[in-house]
C-alpha cells in the first residue's frame, strides 16, 4: 500500500509541476517531501493526509496551481511541540525553489497566499485570500465518524508524550474552538459538504 500510494502521488506532483511549468529537478523535491512526511513520529500529518487532500480538490474540480503547491507544503515542517509549523513550512517551499525549482512567481506566492493560510488560529472570514485551502485541511473533520475517530487516534500518537489526563483536557479545546466558529468552513462546497458532519463528529468527540 505504501508503494501504490507513493507511485499515486508521484503522479500528482509530476501534475502539479507540468502545471506551474516545472519539468527539472522533480524527483530531488518529490523526495524531499516523502522523507518530511514520512518521519516516524508523524501519524496523521502523512502522505494518507496529502492524498485526500488532493483527491478532495479533484472532487472540487478545482485546478489551481498555488494551492496545489500549498498542499504539497503546508506539513512539510512538522514537529507537534513546535508553534512555528506552518512558518517553517514556508521557509523550507521558498529554499526548495531557489535550489531545485528555481521559479521566482511561485517562492513570492505560495509561502504568503497559501501555505500560511493553514494557520487556523487566523482571522479566517477578514482574508482577502480565498479560504479553500483551509478548507481543504480541516476537512477531515467532516469525514465519515470511523475516519474522524481514527484522524482522532493518529493526532494522539503524535502527542505520545502528553499524559491522558492533560491531553484530553487539551484536546477538547481545540475541538471546542473549532465548533464555536459561525462557520468552520467558508468555501460553499465545503460547508455543504463538511459543515454537518464535522458539528457531529465534534460533538461526540467532545462529549467522550
């Protein structure tokens, strides 16, 4: 399964580059980003969250090129104890294309437009940026109950080292952050597609 989904994303980033007119150093990056989001104390924030990541924004029959890159790098740089993820994230795309990709247009928009967007804590409905890559990263909280509850599991893996007790306390923050908003999504589709289900799902996992 590993390889099929390796070989599946190559794919999409050969896309994705093909797209933004990129055809050097493809594999060098893509392999950068395997190894970033393949380290072992990562569980959710995976090559399984890139892929449906991307199949979402085929199902959007969305075609965009910055978000495509933003997606690619936005958990780059992932380390739970770490607050500056999504910065750091931003700062290893914009030396990857100075080194590999060399494309100016994409190191000046990506970083800014897309990748920092991720960065929920934001003033979401005040961006003049559209917020369908957020969106897109929250979606998981609008998945099925057994892919929300298995989301929940891996997120505790990756906070392996957090007692229960303080976990559970924590964690219900965060969800209950999350249900507070008028909106958790703000693109049409998504709060169409996602808003009822994530609302349940936060409920339960909050009630638990």
């Amino acid at each position: 399964m590993k390889d099929i989904l390796q070989c599946k994303l190559r794919d999409r980033f050969r896309l994705t580059c093909k797209r933004a007119g990129i055809t050097r150093n493809i594999e060098n990056v893509f392999r950068a980003i395997c190894r970033a989001y393949q380290q072992e104390h990562r569980a959710y924030h995976t090559l399984q969250h890139l892929e449906e990541c991307f199949d979402l924004l085929d199902e959007l029959k969305i075609i965009d090129v910055n978000i495509e890159f933003a997606l690619w790098f936005h958990d780059f740089v992932y380390e739970p104890k770490d607050e500056n993820n999504e910065l750091k994230s931003a700062i290893a795309f914009c030396k990857l294309c100075k080194k590999w990709i060399n494309t100016t247009k994409l190191s000046d928009i990506v970083p800014f437009l897309c990748i920092l967007k991720t960065q929920h804590d934001i003033d979401r409905e005040n961006d003049v940026v559209p917020p369908l890559i957020c969106d897109i990263d929250l979606a998981i909280l609008g998945s099925s109950p057994q892919r929300f509850a298995e989301y929940q599991r891996q997120i505790r893996q990756e906070y392996v080292w957090v007692s229960e007790e303080i976990y559970q306390i924590e964690r219900k923050k965060v969800l209950q952050n999350f249900l507070e908003r008028d909106r958790i999504y703000l693109t049409e589709q998504c709060y169409t597609r996602f808003e009822a289900q994530a609302r349940e799902n936060l409920k339960n996992a909050i009630a638990m």
